[in-house]
C-alpha cells in the first residue's frame, strides 16, 4: 500500500487526486496497493472519472494483480491505555506488535519465563491486558485483508 502521487493536503486517502497521470492521462487514487485483486489483468488501468472511490465496495487499483492481497510489510500505528500501555504509543514495525502484545498478556514464551510485570499483575489486569492483545489482533486482522 502507497500513498500516490502529490496529493493536496487534506485529500481523503479513498479519494482520487486532483490531477491526473502523467503516462494515461487517467485519475488516480490517493492510496494505492502493489498487488491485490484490483490489479488488472492483461489490460489498461481502468478509468476512474466516474467511479466513486470512497464506496464501501470499491476494490482499490493495483500495479500486480493477484488472486488475494499479500502481507505488506508497512509500519502499523498502535495507541493504547490501561495496563501495558507504554509499550503501544506510536508507530512500530509489525514484528514489535505481537511479541509486545504476548508479552503484556504474560503468554506464549513470555507467560513461561516469569516475567516480573505477570507475577505482580492481578486476575483482572492480566485479562485486561489480553483484551488489549486481542483488539490489537482483530484491529491487524481487518488492517491487513
């Protein structure tokens, strides 16, 4: 996924930028995927003049098309609070996420090593914490359809 192109300042990121390509003379959108099923196969770009971008099932265009869209490898926003929640306060590479989540939910390989924080943590905040790894789950989950 990219954001295309030179995009006005406050262009909504479905929405299609003012000018048009320089190659096709065809519009485009802000966002922008590699590969994905919007690719088109052994054609030209499709023409977006008429097509409403921001519907909620628009599939956006893509350079390489492809049955299903793969694993990007792009840096994911992660905010929270409660407990744990310094570990999730800006940006971080999608590796960070789950070995973070794990580790603030005291499970997998960090549940076993008797980490100081899941010893002094209650029934209550250590199931918050895992509430928390789980939103972040299903937040990736829906991120990365």
């Amino acid at each position: 996924m990219t954001m295309a192109g030179y995009p006005q300042r406050g262009n909504p990121i479905l929405g299609k930028v003012a000018e048009v390509a320089d190659m096709d003379l065809l519009p485009y959108t802000t966002l922008l995927y590699g590969s994905s099923p919007g690719g088109a196969v052994n054609s030209t770009r499709g023409n977006l003049t008429n097509t409403d971008t921001t519907d909620k099932d628009y599939m956006q265009q893509a350079a390489v098309p492809r049955d299903s869209s793969p694993h990007g490898g792009e840096d994911v926003a992660v905010f929270a609070h409660g407990a744990m929640a310094h570990l999730f306060h800006g940006v971080y590479e999608q590796t960070y996420i789950a070995h973070a989540a794990a580790y603030a939910a005291c499970i997998g390989r960090y549940g076993d090593q008797n980490e100081e924080h899941c010893q002094q943590q209650s029934a209550a905040t250590l199931v918050q914490s895992a509430w928390m790894s789980i939103y972040i789950c299903i937040i990736l989950s829906f991120y990365f359809r």
